[in-house]
C-alpha cells in the first residue's frame, strides 16, 4: 500500500487552506450563490486544477469548512470535563472552557452565521449540537427533579449561543478569555453547587 510522503501531504493541507480562507473572504462579499470556482482559485492564488484535485464542486469546499468547525466546535466544548469523571461548577476554571477560543479562531465563519442568513441551516446545527452535548455528555449528580432536562438543554444551549451572537456582534470587542470568565461566572448564578458526571469519562 502506497503512503503519500510529508511534504505532498503538507501542500494538499495548504492548498485546502487556501481554499477555504478564499471561500469565505468571498462569501463576506457576495452571495454564496454569485461566488465562481474562478472567484475562489484567483482568491486563493490557486489554478482551477487544484481545487477540482480537491472538490467537485464548491458546495462541497464549503461542507468542508462547516465540518472541520463542527469537530472544532465539539472538542471546545468538552474541554472543561473531557478527562474528568467528575466535576463542579464552582471548582471550575474560566482557562479551561475553550469554546470562545473556538469561536475567535472561526471567526469568519461565526460572522456569516451570525450577521447573515448565509449559513442559516447550519446556525440550526450548531444550536442542536450545543444542545445534544448537554443531554448526552455530562449527568447532573443531585438532579432538581422539578427541572425538565430537555428544556433546560434548550436553555443552556440558547444562553451560549446568544453569548456568541453578542460577541460576534460587538465585533469580539472582548478578549476570549473575559467571555469565559463571564460565562462560568453566569453559570454560577444559581448553579454554584451543582456537581456532574462525565458520562465520556466512562466511555
């Protein structure tokens, strides 16, 4: 079985960076629909046969962008108790919540989604998925059971995403790490003592 070498893999890596950067330096311009695979390759300093190498066609390109953020998106997530079984509000840090580190990194992305209607469908997907980390990750120790879980996923999901949408709209006017400070201190509000468990822990 033949292995690509290091440095083919290195300019594939970098070709498809280009691409994706152009795409969406494009899409902060025009419609996702006006922008040609011309557009992007003159954007990018690429010739047409290096994105054909690479995509069929530009939709493809542009899932290609919205998966690798959704990966992104999901590991930020979880990076406060991705390796711990257990874990409490209060003893947390605002250093180890990494989802607004996220978000500046994609910033471009984020911008789309919040300020136009371009990305629309995957606004939505992004809601779900904060959603579904909640019900699916992380088992309240001492559960309120007053509180209907499900909607306190819609909650906490809605609560981050409009987090987002501020700092997005603000024009990240505030540093990643004030927004994480911020979160964990409004999460604290009325959750000081709440203890979970990682349910990855025991994956």
């Amino acid at each position: 079985m033949r292995h690509s070498s290091p440095s083919i893999d290195r300019r594939v890596h970098k070709s498809k960076a280009a691409l994706k950067q152009a795409l969406l330096e494009n899409m902060l311009r025009k419609s996702f629909e006006d922008i040609s695979i011309t557009d992007i390759v003159k954007a990018a300093d690429l010739n047409r046969g290096t994105f054909y190498k690479h995509y069929a066609i530009k939709e493809e390109l542009l899932d290609d962008i919205l998966a690798d953020v959704m990966t992104d998106l999901i590991q930020s997530y979880r990076s406060p108790y991705l390796h711990y079984q257990n874990f409490d509000i209060q003893s947390l840090s605002a250093s180890a919540i990494k989802i607004f580190d996220h978000v500046l990194a994609n910033a471009t992305v984020y911008t789309l989604l919040v300020t136009t209607g371009i990305l629309a469908n995957f606004r939505n997907t992004v809601y779900e998925t904060l959603k579904r980390l909640y019900l699916d990750d992380v088992t309240e120790m001492s559960p309120n059971p007053k509180i209907d879980k499900e909607l306190l996923a819609c909650y906490q999901a809605n609560a981050v995403f409009g987090l987002i949408a501020e700092w997005v709209q603000s024009h990240f006017k505030y540093s990643s790490s004030y927004m994480a400070e911020q979160l964990l201190e409004f999460t604290r509000l009325n959750r000081a003592h709440e203890v979970y468990r990682s349910n990855l822990a025991q994956a």
